[in-house]
C-alpha cells in the first residue's frame, strides 16, 4: 500500500473511531466506559507513524486495569510490503495502547511460508530483540514450507541404465517440515531476518529426517534484492541437550549441532558425538562434520583425551572354520 494511501487510511480510520464508542474508551476523550463495542475494528501504529497491526472483534469490553477483553480477536500484522501474517483465536485479552495481548484458547498464525499454533500465546508488537514477538507456552506447533532433507542428502544417481529419475518438483505438491516443543517463540528480528526459539521436547520431522533435541533455533534470512512476502529460506539452525539426528540409514548423537545451511554442513560436538551408519559403522570425537551430498563423516580432532575413532561393522562369517589347536 502506498504511504499516502496509509496515511489516508489512518486519518480517516481515526476520525472514525473517535466518533464511535471504541474511540472513546482508546482515546480517553471521556470518562464515562462503554460496556462492550461490537464489530469492533482498531489500528496500531509504529513509530513512524506507519501502520503496524490491526484487530477486528466481534466485541470489546473494557476491564477496570485499562486492558480490553475481546471476542474472535482477528489480527493483522503489517510492514512495507503489505500483510506479513494473520492470527485468530475465540478470546484474548488486549493492551490497545502498547500493542501487547494474551490468550489461553488456541491461537493459529498464518504467514508466507509458515504457519503456527498453539496455547497459552503471547504477542508484543515490539521488544528487545525484534517485533511481532509471539509466544505459544502450550503446545505449540509450527509448520515450515521447505524440506530440510534436501539440506543433507546426499547426490542422486542418474537411474537405472541411464533412465532419469521422475523430478520432485514436477508435481504441485507442498513438502512441509513440522517442528513441535513445549513453548515456541517467533520474533521478527527485521523485514529480513525472523527466528523461531523451541524448547522442552523438541521435535523437527521433515520428509525422511528427524531432529529431537531439547532446545533449537531456527533461523530465516532473506536475500536483500529479494522482493517476495515470506519469510525468506532457513539459514541456520541450532540444538542443543541430547540432541538425535535421524536419517535414512543414519543416526546422529551430540551435546550440540549446528547446521549452516547455505554451506551445506552440519557440525556435531559432544563429550564425544557419535553418528552411526547402517553400511560404515560408527565414527566418534568431540567434532564431527557432515557434508551436504556425501555420506561421510569427518571427525575433527578433539580435546586431550577425545582421540576421534572409527567403529567398523564386524566382518561377516566367511564359511572358514577353525580346526585344530591354534599353532
């Protein structure tokens, strides 16, 4: 929306809402309080002036504290380019002034490339660390459209007698990965940067892989010449206490991983970690690197003490027995 329509809006939204009973009880033009407004429509502003969130209700009342009690709360979150994300529930209880809210029903956000719920949910239009801080202290699940496999597969043979593989991409088919904890927090760090924070029984399941651990981070970033309205792609993330990577044929043991996404690598530490391969056995250290399209491990050297060693499958029963006394 242009600035100048914005601004239009606002005025005109203002004028509107100073006219009505909801006006008078955000404004404070009167002392007197209305019971409850329904159908109600209120606008947030930032500090530019700018419009940052709006609230629709089908009622309002108003509490002794100053806060507002409100019905099917609908809100709208807004930046430059336009809605960045909705989020609904039955009830919630609002700050209007300093754009703050909870709520202990069920809360579902819907963002460009995401997509949230859970209970218990708080949201900030501002803090330290960002905007937009939502905060789901009860079950709180958030899906991803992305698939992080693709981040750790490894490269795929042409076929079978030189026949390609059908592509992947070749239906209209979404691949989601869906991550799961006991208390989620988003926080738009910037219009290009967004982190999700998870902790107590994390879980991350895409396609074919499976990250448990017992708190994670999971980065966004988009690229400055990019123009789109979501969120941009996963650049980082971050786990960490008993942390379980699982793949196809693979699994991983650490204290801490850390998966640089652009570059294709995941680091691995512990007191030791530990990935164990079906084929190749088991390869342990203080550090271990997995690589992007190669089914390896690269232990790093460790501490003193840490010496980084590989476990070989036992050697399969070769037919030979063994007669007579050892010479």
């Amino acid at each position: 929306m242009h600035l100048f329509s914005v601004s239009l809006f606002r005025y005109a939204l203002i004028g509107f809402l100073c006219s009505s009973p909801l006006g008078l009880v955000v404004a404070e033009l009167e002392d007197r309080r209305p019971s409850s407004v329904r159908n109600a429509l209120v606008p947030g502003f930032d500090k530019k002036g700018r419009l940052a969130w709006e609230l629709k209700a089908t009622e309002v009342a108003p509490r002794p504290d100053g806060l507002y009690e409100t019905v099917d709360p609908f809100l709208k979150f807004f930046d430059r380019t336009g809605v960045r994300m909705e989020a609904k529930s039955s009830s919630g209880i609002f700050n209007l002034r300093d754009g703050f809210a909870n709520g202990d029903d069920c809360l579902s956000v819907e963002g460009t490339g995401f997509s949230a719920r859970g209970k218990s949910w708080k949201w900030s239009q501002r803090s330290d660390a960002g905007s937009h801080q939502m905060i789901f202290g009860e079950n709180g699940t958030v899906s991803f459209e992305t698939d992080l496999r693709k981040y750790l597969s490894e490269e795929k043979s042409p076929g079978i007698e030189g026949c390609p593989k059908e592509s992947e991409d070749s239906g209209p088919k979404k691949t989601l990965t869906v991550a799961r904890a006991n208390s989620i927090e988003f926080l738009a760090v910037n219009e290009r940067v967004h982190h999700f924070f998870l902790e107590g029984n994390v879980s991350v399941e895409g396609n074919e892989l499976l990250l448990t651990s017992e708190r994670m981070t999971v980065e966004f970033a988009k690229e400055r010449n990019s123009s789109s309205d979501d969120i941009g792609r996963i650049s980082r993330i971050s786990a960490l206490g008993k942390v379980k990577l699982s793949q196809r044929g693979r699994t991983s043991y650490c204290d801490s991983l850390g998966m640089d996404v652009p570059k294709g690598e995941v680091l691995l530490e512990g007191k030791p970690a530990r990935v164990v391969d079906e084929e190749w056995g088991a390869a342990i250290g203080n550090r271990i690197v997995l690589e992007k399209g190669k089914r390896r491990a690269r232990v790093l050297g460790g501490e003193a003490g840490g010496r980084p060693r590989l476990e070989l499958p036992p050697i399969p029963n070769l037919g030979f027995e063994r007669k007579g006394k050892r010479p």
